[in-house]
C-alpha cells in the first residue's frame, strides 16, 4: 500500500511563497540586442534602453591597465520605471587602439545583465600656433590675433601673445601666475589658484583708463573670478563669478567708485551643457530680483557624424578663454568659449543656443526696452581640416535691430611623427 504524507496546509503556503520571492529577486534587465555592443566615436553620448523588473544600478569595470576611467553612465542607478543610460566619453581616445569596457546593469542578487563599449581613437590635437578673431556689425574689443609658443617637453603652450603684450603661464601644484610682459620688457603679473588642475579663483586683474588728451588717470579697475565645481566625480564646472571693483583717481566729473558683479552658472545633460544663465552685471548693492538674467539653451548634433569636436591643445583652452575679458590676457572666443574652464579637453560643440532674457521684476523700475540690445538668438558653425582640427568658427548673434558675426581661423604646429629609427643594434 502506498503512503501519501500530506503537508499541513500553513507550511506549503510558506514553501510556495519563500519560492516566489526567491523567483521575484532574480528579476531581470533585458536591452536590446543592437545596444549588446556600443561603439562611441569622440565624445558624442549614446543612450541605452533598458527594461528591467526591479531597482538597478550601474557597475562599470574597465580593461586590466587602464586607469583612466574614461566612461561615464548617467544615471548610475533607477527603478523598474526608469528605462535609459546615456554613456558618454569623457574626452576623445588620443591612444593608438581602441579602447573599451564593461557596462553592467544589476539587480539585488545576481541578476543583470553586460554591455561591452567601445571608444573608437581620435587623431591627436596639434599645437595652436595662431588664433585670429575678426568681428562684424559691431566695434571689433580685444586684440584681433594671438600667437602661441609651443613648449614640446611638457606638451603645452604656456607662452602668447596679442601683438603688444606678451604674457607667460606658470602653473604650480595650488598656486599659478600670468606676467605680462610690455614692450619695454617690464612687466606686472596676477596669480590663480587651483585645486586638481581646475582654476578656483584668478586676479586681481587691474587696468587703467586715462583721459586721451591730457594723460590724466581716470579710472582704474580691478577684476577677480572665482569658479565653483559641482561634487560629481568628474567635478564639472557650476558657476563663474566676475567681481570688478572701479576706483576713480581723479576727475570729479566720474561716478563714485562702486562694485558690480556677474555670474554664469552652468546646467548639465550628462557631460554636455545644456543650458546657461548669465545673470548681467548688477550693482552689489542691488537686490536680487533687479538682476536681469540671459539664459542660453543649447542644441547638439544627434549623429556621430555630426559631431563638433574641440582639437585645441588643453592647456590653450583652460587658461586663455574667459567670458566678457576681450583686452586682458584671457580672451573671448566669440561667445562660446565659457566652455573651456575645467582643465578637461572639450568636446561636442553645440550647433545653437536660443538665449531667452529674463527681466528684474516689474515693481524694480526697471526699462523694458533694454531687451532689444540684448541678444535673441546665437548660431555657432564650425569648419575642420581632414584631420577634424578646429580650423574655423563663427557666431553669429541676432538682435531685434541687428545682428553681428564673430569669425576665428585657428593655425596649427604639425604634430612630426618621429621616424622609425634604422639600424639600431638589437638589444
């Protein structure tokens, strides 16, 4: 006779559901099959869909040697509701290989799933050698040509020149300096600090304007930036701030000395930025809600083809290019060069910013009519070589009266590709 052991009915119950559970938490994370193997060219971002049954997270594990963590996934983590990543290079791949790494999407356990990411190389930036701006529709500020030196052994060009002034870089572990260099081999210099190779502070910055005819001084300015980071792993810029003191030496016809300050502070999609507000110069006593504001929203290629790359040497780009400076050693290129300020090399140039102007509040008295001088629409076009180095930009500003184009050509030292040597005994 055959036994039958039946199981009381409150421990099958808690068999059946600890089995469901355990089911549950192996969950899953399914991505297409054309997203199994990424290929990024430069620094354009590509985005990953996913769909997955519980709360991920991102692990990312490069190949043995690389140290360089080079990729970067946003965001880092989700719910089962939250269905993209977007991976994106943090600078181009100047190696002679490819590079690559494992993205992989988990869940609680040991459920998940791996992507495999490529980066394709980039050809080297060469050396700028000359950078000329030329300005249409407007009164050209600022030098029109700078030239650069270019120091081989430590791959940076810590010497230029507006045709006048000569002006030396020498950065340090915290604390670096400009000199600028007259033509009578004088000089005057102001520092800048920074902390991992990212500038936090500048200046003071002092030049002096006097009276044509007499000679008489008539205003002096100082000017100090300060830089902020956000406290994301690759430390992005978030804000500039431009503090410009005025001192009148003498004439009694000037205004009393005052203060008056500006900031940019940046928004981020990823590593590209999306959008910044320029909030114009105010008086410091002023209250906040008299600030007027420019907030410029920009638009990127959507193709790899399409991508805007910056092959301009780092140290060029981090050191010189600072918004609203044209006349001082840091140079304005033509609107978009607040984009140069973290010590990183920069890539995906935006195609277009629409810049929206954001007025004090009425009850301040404020002059409505001063949003026709400001800009309504900036368009950026780029041109390159066969090599894809910048050799070219423009940008042109619209308002509702006018419109005026800022144009660069950019000059390169060739990069010589030493020769393989012959004859060299082996070793």
């Amino acid at each position: 006779m055959k036994t039958i052991s039946l199981i009381p009915l409150p421990v099958l119950l808690l068999t059946l559901l600890l089995s469901a559970c355990t089911n549950g938490n192996q969950g899953y994370v399914r991505i297409p099959d054309d997203l199994r193997n990424i290929t990024l060219i430069g620094t354009n971002p590509k985005q990953v869909t996913l769909d997955a049954s519980d709360d991920w997270y991102v692990r990312i594990f490069y190949e043995k040697g690389d140290t360089l963590r080079w990729l970067n996934a946003t965001p880092l983590s989700g719910t089962a509701a939250a269905t993209s990543v977007t991976l994106t290079a943090k600078t181009p791949n100047y190696g002679n290989e490819p590079r690559h790494a494992e993205v992989q999407f988990k869940l609680p356990g040991n459920a998940g799933t791996v992507i495999r990411v490529t980066q394709q190389t980039s050809p080297k930036p060469q050396p700028l050698t000359m950078l000329t701006r030329s300005l249409s529709g407007a009164t050209l500020e600022g030098p029109a040509q700078l030239t650069f030196e270019y120091d081989e052994e430590t791959e940076n060009t810590p010497v230029f020149s507006d045709g006048t002034y000569r002006y030396a870089v020498t950065r340090g572990s915290s604390i670096g300096s400009i000199a600028t260099y007259l033509p009578d081999n004088s000089s005057s210099q102001f520092s800048f600090s920074e902390v991992n190779g990212r500038i936090t502070s500048c200046g003071p910055m002092q030049w002096e304007f006097s009276d044509y005819n007499t000679g008489i001084l008539m205003q002096r300015s100082k000017v100090t930036f300060t830089f902020s980071y956000d406290r994301s792993e690759d430390k992005k810029l978030a804000s500039i701030v431009r503090d410009e003191e005025f001192t009148v030496e003498e004439g009694i016809t000037l205004d009393q000395s005052r203060k008056q300050s500006e900031i940019y502070e940046f928004a981020y999609d990823n590593l590209r930025i999306i959008s910044i507000t320029h909030t114009l110069p105010y008086e410091s006593s002023q209250p906040t809600a008299s600030r007027s504001k420019l907030v410029y929203t920009f638009t990127y290629p959507e193709d790899d083809a399409d991508i805007q790359e910056n092959n301009l040497t780092t140290n060029i780009w981090d050191m010189i290019v600072m918004p609203g400076m044209q006349g001082t050693p840091f140079y304005s290129l033509t609107g978009y060069g607040i984009f140069g300020l973290t010590g990183d090399t920069q890539g995906n140039f935006p195609l277009s910013a629409q810049v929206e102007y954001i007025p004090p509040a009425a009850d301040e008295g404020t002059d409505t009519a001063a949003a026709a001088s400001l800009p309504q629409q900036v368009t950026y076009t780029f041109t390159r070589d066969n090599n894809s180095a910048l050799t070219g930009a423009q940008t042109v500003t619209t308002y509702t009266d006018h419109s005026e184009t800022a144009a660069l050509t950019f000059s390169y030292t060739p990069i010589e590709t030493p020769d393989s040597p012959e004859g060299d005994p082996a070793e």
